[in-house]
C-alpha cells in the first residue's frame, strides 16, 4: 500500500511514470499493478533518493519478495515495474541510472509447458457456463478460447469494433497495436446474440462491448471471477488432487495449441496472438507424451544380424 511519506517524497517520479504508462497504452490493470510494485519497491529503499540507488537494492527487494513465497512469475512483475520506472524516469531525463537493468528474469516458469484444454476440454468447459449472463459469459470465453484474445482486450473491446457484416473484430493490443480478426461463424453467431442482449449502460457514452449488471464496462477482475467460477463448475466432479490450477489466460493457451496442432503456421499463429516475437509463440509448439511416443512408433529400428564366432 502506498504510504502517504512515500506518495510525498515521490510525488513528482510517481506522477512523471504514470504519465509515460498511460501514454505508452498500458491498460488501467497493468498501471495498477506496477504502481503497487513500485510502491513496495520504494518502501524498501529506506527513504534515498532514486540516483543513489543501486543493483544490489534491487536484487535484495525481489530476493525478499520471493522469501515471502511470490510465485516466480509475480516476481518477474515487480522486476519489471522496477525496470519501467527507472526507464521512464530516464526517459523523461528525472534520472542518469537504471539499477533494475540487466538483473535476469527468473526462469522457473518459462521453462514449463503452458496448461491448456484439448478441443474436448474445451468444449466440456464451455457447457459449464451458467447464470443470468450466460450468453454473455459465453462470448467472452469464445473470443478467448477460439480467437486467442487476452483478458484485457476482451476487457477493451467497443461495440464498434466487431464488424457483424464482415465478420471480423478489431482487437487493441499490447504495444498499442491493433489486429484485425477473422470471427468464426460459430463465435459470430453467439457474439451477435450477446449484443442483442447487451444491457442497456447507465452513462449513454458508454460503448464496451461487454457490460456488467450495472450497466458498466466489465472489469478485467470480473472477467477472472467469471472464468474462476466456471473452471470451478468445470473440475467439481474431478478428485481434488487431479485438479488443475486453471485460469483465464488459459483459454488463450488452448487456442494457441489447437492451431498449431490443426497445422496452422507458426508465423500466423503469431499474427492472430498478437505477439511482437515469435520467440512468444513457440512455446506454444510443446507436445504431449502421447504424440511423442507416436512419433517414436514410426521408426523402423534394425538391428545387425547375429553372427556366432567359429
């Protein structure tokens, strides 16, 4: 939490990095999230000034951090609040250094298979959603499931981005790039359906596609909630300790995975992921033990003849 002598004696860096995120596109999640990391990074630093601080302060916050039991990917989020502040404090010439660069990202998790649904889990999952908002829920987990898109542009989607006549949707990614989508007729049909049944927003202006009971763009907290629930309805009949700790941005590593394995090219796969390496994307071209030993099946090993000595 920030603390109101770290919000005072901080005001004008604090004030400069949420400038330079907003205008570099990142989503109100993402500029919260780094506020929080780097509200607890500069309680940590005891009260020096931001030039003074070095390498070591850094390496001793995230060190601290995983002590406390932060997951290896959470980790890598306040290392790279940290690297972000400092680099728009230099961007913006408030400071010469940049003591959170070259510190390595922790490995743990990027060296795991991303979890993800086949086609038949997929589908299961999806006969799960339930409730009021049904139809809604529905669209969502399709776009994501079957498009690819991550929570927040799901989140940031307009009205005016689905093209209901040509099919496609216009999706506002990281990096401030836009990607235009080709819509599936399944996932068209059921999207036109939630727009029909989109509720009525309280403020006129208001154009999010997805909307809450209260007639408000729908948060990016509320879309996790929906997808916990419902992952939850999913795994209820399934023994605790074969439960798998699933999650929305799992959607996204189903439809990655169906691609490639439908013979999609990785390239494209790369395109509808909107992903700015396609270093990203070939993590996705992981495969199961199964196919490995189908794989293994196709070879025809010989073994030399047997001669017995004279």
């Amino acid at each position: 939490m920030m603390t109101e002598e770290i919000q005072e004696q901080y005001a004008g860096e604090l004030e400069a990095f949420h400038i330079w995120m907003k205008d570099a596109g990142y989503t109100g999640y993402t500029v919260k999230s780094y506020t929080g990391d780097v509200a607890e990074f500069l309680v940590s630093i005891n009260g020096k000034s931001l030039d003074q601080v070095k390498k070591l302060h850094v390496l001793s916050f995230l060190s601290r951090a995983r002590e406390r039991g932060v997951s290896d990917s959470t980790r890598n989020r306040k290392h790279a609040a940290v690297n972000c502040f400092y680099k728009s404090l230099i961007e913006l010439e408030l400071v010469t250094n940049n003591p959170a660069f070259g510190i390595k990202k922790s490995k743990t998790e990027q060296n795991r298979a991303p979890v993800f649904l086949d086609e038949s889990g997929l589908e299961r999952f999806l006969q799960a959603v339930q409730g009021k908002y049904r139809t809604r829920n529905l669209a969502i987990f399709l776009l994501m499931g079957y498009m690819g898109l991550r929570v927040g542009e799901v989140h940031a989607l307009n009205c005016k981005d689905y093209n209901m006549e040509r099919r496609t949707l216009d999706v506002f990614g990281k990096g401030r790039k836009w990607r235009t989508l080709p819509v599936p007729e399944t996932v068209a049909k059921l999207l036109s359906e939630a727009l029909q049944e989109r509720l009525a927003p309280w403020r006129a202006k208001e154009e999010a596609l997805f909307v809450s009971q209260k007639g408000k763009r729908l948060s990016i907290r509320s879309i996790q909630l929906i997808s916990t629930e419902t992952f939850e309805r999913f795994q209820q009949e399934s023994a605790s300790n074969q439960r798998v700790n699933y999650s929305s941005h799992k959607l996204r590593h189903s439809f990655a995975t169906m691609m490639l394995r439908r013979g999609a090219d990785l390239r494209t796969v790369q395109e509808l992921l909107g992903h700015s390496s396609i270093q990203t994307t070939t993590v996705y071209t992981h495969v199961t033990s199964r196919e490995k030993e189908e794989a293994m099946a196709l070879l025809d090993v010989k073994l030399p003849a047997f001669v017995a000595e004279m």
